[in-house]
C-alpha cells in the first residue's frame, strides 16, 4: 500500500525544533494559566462593584493591592491569587529569556524578525514547524500546511471559496494572526503585504454591506468573496523592481 501511494509519508522534525517547539508550547500553557488568574480577579472584583478596567498582568496586580489596601478582609481571597500569578509571570519572563537566546543563535530566525510584525517568538514558532522547508515543493504549499487556505465547495455550476481550513498546527497560526494584526493596526511604514491587507478588509466590509442590502430587497447575498486584489501601484512598483 505504501508503494503504491496510499500513504504518505510523515516528516519527523529535528531535535532542536522538538525543543524549540516544546518550549513555546510549555510557554503558551502558562500566559493561558496567568490569564484564567487575570480574569477570576476581575471577576471576584466585578461582584464586589469593582470595575479593575484595562491592564496587563502587573498593573493588574497593583490595581488589586490598592482594593486589598483598602479592604484588608479580603486578603484571604486575592493573596493566593496573586502569589500564583507572580510565580506564573516569573516562569513566563524565564521563558522569554531562553527563547530570546535561541532567536539570537538562529540567522534564519533574525532574518525573519526583520519583517514588520514579526518577533522572536513568531519567527520561532514558523521556524520550527517548517523545519525543513525544501519537503515542500511549492511555496504555495506552506499555507496549506498551515491550515490557512481557504476551502473550496465545487459541484457543477457551483464554485465556492469558504473560511480557512485551519488544519495543522494551531500555534503558529495563532501567531500568524498576530503578527498580521500587529502589521495591520501599528506598523506605520507602508509596503505591499500592508496595502494588500488594508484593501481586502476594505472590500470585504463593502461587499458585506451590499450583500445586507441586497437581502433586504430580496435577492440572495454575493455566495463567495475573492481573496486576491490588485492594489493599485504596487504592481507598477514591483515591475520597476524587476
């Protein structure tokens, strides 16, 4: 069966990416603890009438020192919460620092880290999930890898594009995305991935709105949204590159 195709075989990924990868997972596992802390803080305070607003992790904890100031009987329910929080954010900022050593060892890594938007723990995280990048044979195969393609429904006269696929590893796509949010709404010097991001958001929200309209005047809305444009002079831009 294996000869004649029928499996595939599976890419087994180096020591180093194993540890790499293991890391940034073990790191991923403790923000999430740290948050769900976060968040049962907040809630305990949203029941008192304490409103603690917008803050990281350790003007968090200064904002709760300051209800516990003026509150000492609820010393007994915050203080375990914020003893486990320091610890976690210890940890956390110890992973940080090994991870940042690794990204500093790796020219791939730094060459990566060069692009707007992409840090140490995002370039890692594609770094090591690659691996190997010449076991693809297109670069087009990488999104695919990733699970950020889009579906497609094709049956007779219907041809539909869906949302992504979202196979393959959860991680660095969910690094991606930061990354691509990052590039979109704080980097300030413009270049061809930013033009393109900004103009498909546009049409999409502009399709979106013609398509209510047109359900509200009784005809089916667009049944699929193409997702590559043209952004106006860049490809004259490119070509002079060329």
């Amino acid at each position: 069966m294996a000869r004649m195709g029928w499996y595939r075989e599976a890419a087994v990924k180096g020591a180093k990416s194993w540890k790499t990868r293991s890391m940034l997972a073990a790191r991923t596992k403790l923000v999430n603890l740290r948050r769900d802390l976060d968040n049962q803080m907040r809630g305990l305070c949203k029941g008192l009438g304490i409103v603690l607003g917008k803050a990281g992790s350790t003007n968090l904890a200064r904002k709760v020192d300051a209800v516990l100031a003026e509150a000492p009987d609820l010393q007994d329910i915050f203080a375990p919460l914020l003893l486990a929080q320091s610890c976690l954010t210890e940890q956390i900022e110890k992973y940080d620092r090994q991870l940042l050593a690794v990204a500093k060892g790796d020219q791939t890594v730094r060459r990566m880290m060069t692009v707007p938007g992409i840090g140490p723990l995002t370039a890692l995280s594609f770094v090591v999930t690659i691996d190997d990048p010449t076991r693809f044979r297109h670069s087009a195969d990488v999104g695919a890898y990733l699970g950020l393609t889009p579906r497609r429904h094709q049956s007779g006269e219907i041809d539909r594009t869906g949302r992504i696929s979202k196979r393959g590893d959860h991680q660095v796509r969910t690094y991606l995305f930061e990354a691509a949010n990052v590039l979109l709404t704080v980097v300030r010097r413009g270049f061809y991935a930013q033009a393109l991001g900004q103009q498909a958001g546009q049409t999409h929200r502009r399709q979106k709105g013609e398509g209510c309209r047109r359900t509200q005047n009784g005809c089916h809305a667009p049944c699929h949204l193409d997702r590559w444009h043209r952004v106006p002079g860049i490809d004259a831009h490119r070509m002079n590159q060329s």
